[in-house]
C-alpha cells in the first residue's frame, strides 16, 4: 500500500493539518535546500511522537527527525518515509534556593527561549540566544557560541528510543564533546531537557544579547540562507581561516558560495542545490588538503 493511504488510514491520533504529503523541505531548512519528502508530520508532545513512531515500526516506515532545520543540508532526492517536525515546545521555570531550572521541550526554538528567560530575568543563556535551531538540536550537537556551549548549562535530558522506551540521562551520560553527544549514534530521539540557570538584571541580559546579535550581524553572513558553519575547526587550526589562505573567499559552485564575509558558511545564493553544495564542499577539502595537508569535517548533517 503506498505511504499516503498507509498513514491516512491510520488510527494515529495526530491532526490532518499537522500531516502534508509530498513536500520540499527546502521550505524547512535554513538553508532554502532540499528534495520532497514522501510525507511530513508535525507532532507537538511526546506522545504523539510515540504514537508515530510505533505505527512507523509496524509499518517498517523509515523516519527522519528534524527540528528546524538549521544544521542540516537535505539532498536533491529527498527523504523518504515520514519525516517528523518536531514542535514540542513545552517551557516549564523551576526556582529553587540557589538556582533556576529551565524543563524545556526539545522542539522549543532557542531564540524563543532566550526571549522568555530575558522577559524572566534569568541569566547564563545569552552566548547561545542567537543559535538558529532548537534546544534538542543544540544538545545533539552540542551547540555553543561565544565561548559557552550548551553542555556547560544542561541537567538532565530525556529520551526515548526507537522502540518507544523512555530514558533519562544525566549530563555528565551525555559524552558531549567539541559538536558532538551521545545523540550523534540516532539511537535516541531527545523530547525534554532541563537547563539549569541564576536570576539576572533584565537591563545585563539585554545588553549581553544585543552585543551578540550584533557580532552575528557584522560577522556572520546572516543575510543568506545557510546551515551555519560549514566544517568544524580543526584541534590545531581555524578552518576558516585556511579556507581564506586557500584563496577560496568568493569560490562558488552554482548557486552555491563560500562567504565573503566568513569563509566558514557556505551560502545558497538564491538557487543551490544540494548537489552544488556538496561540489563546494569535497572542492574546499581537496583544496586544504593539497595546499595545507589538513583534513577537514562537515559541521552540518547531510539528510539522505
């Protein structure tokens, strides 16, 4: 039976208005890169999520995660199988005697979480107030900025894995690491984290955020859709920066292009494909390698 008539008859307790067929999902990344996905469904709690996953198991349906799309590249064909948007948005702030416990959804986007924690005069999360992406996706890849990663602020996470078992990792189980966690093996799919914080000045807070929206602003190619940075800095050198000694600055493939503002993204002019950036990319490589002798790594995730 094909996809479409498998999930719509169904008895899985999710909205219509949250399951769409046949969709770019250029439309959910942020670099405005992507084939179709044979089916999308948006859940917004973790038992729909259970729900969806135990159908997809029964079914043998492969299932992708994303959250908003901020460090992924999806390839020209396309998922298939269901892809799940996560929405779990849940923020719940727990005050106790000498700190403030944050118990957030992992689908909450981290630019709505830095807004309420300002309006709340909570302090610790301004370096990581401009990350494009979740807080699951920052956990799953140990997101930071500004000196601070989100390693530095986390409690607890909980999960549950495929097979729809739940789990609760405390941080120090989480094997963070420079861009990576234990998430990175996709046994896992994170639903709930807890942050722990400290009561702040409002005026402190905004301050330390506007400067950093304004680092990004002057330093950062934002005005482009991207995936952010591109490769991981490498344990002895910044990658960037040999991408700009490589006299790589400018270097575009199709519609896609290293920064001219920050060697490290690559930015979709307007038309890239997929396919454009992964010339880009094995170029940049092959480039550092020959003129530097350096391996460099993918920051971004690439959806197949």
């Amino acid at each position: 039976m094909e996809l479409k008539k498998l999930i719509l008859e169904s008895n899985i307790k999710i909205d219509k208005n949250n399951i769409i067929f046949d969709e770019p999902m250029k439309k959910y990344t942020t670099f405005k890169i992507g084939g179709i996905a044979e089916s999308l469904i948006k859940i917004t709690n973790e038992e729909e999520l259970k729900e969806l996953l135990e159908f997809a198991n029964k079914e043998k349906i492969e299932t992708t995660i994303i959250g908003n799309g901020s460090n992924i590249l999806v390839t020209d064909k396309g998922i298939r199988g269901i892809v799940i948007l996560n929405r779990i948005e849940n923020i719940k702030i727990e005050r106790k005697k000498d700190n403030i416990e944050i118990v957030v959804g992992s689908g909450t986007k981290m630019s709505k979480l830095a807004h309420i924690l300002l309006k709340e005069e909570i302090e610790g999360f301004e370096e990581l107030s401009g990350i494009p992406g979740t807080v699951g996706g920052a956990i799953f890849m140990n997101a930071g900025a500004h000196g601070k990663e989100i390693k530095d602020i986390v409690k607890t996470v909980k999960c549950i894995d495929y097979e729809c078992n739940k789990y609760e990792f405390l941080q120090e189980q989480l094997e963070f690491g420079y861009r990576t966690s234990k998430f990175k093996n996709k046994k896992y799919i994170i639903t709930e984290i807890t942050l722990v914080l400290k009561k702040g000045k409002k005026e402190e807070i905004k301050g330390k955020m506007d400067a950093y929206k304004q680092y990004r602003i002057e330093k950062q190619p934002i005005e482009y859709p991207s995936a952010g940075s591109t490769f991981k800095r490498g344990e002895d050198f910044i990658t960037a920066k040999l991408i700009d000694d490589a006299g790589l600055k400018g270097y575009e493939i199709g519609g896609a292009k290293v920064s001219t503002k920050h060697c490290g993204f690559i930015i979709n002019t307007g038309e890239a494909t997929a396919e454009d950036v992964l010339k880009l990319t094995e170029h940049i490589k092959k480039e550092i390698k020959i003129k530097f002798n350096k391996d460099i790594e993918l920051e971004i995730e690439i959806i197949k």
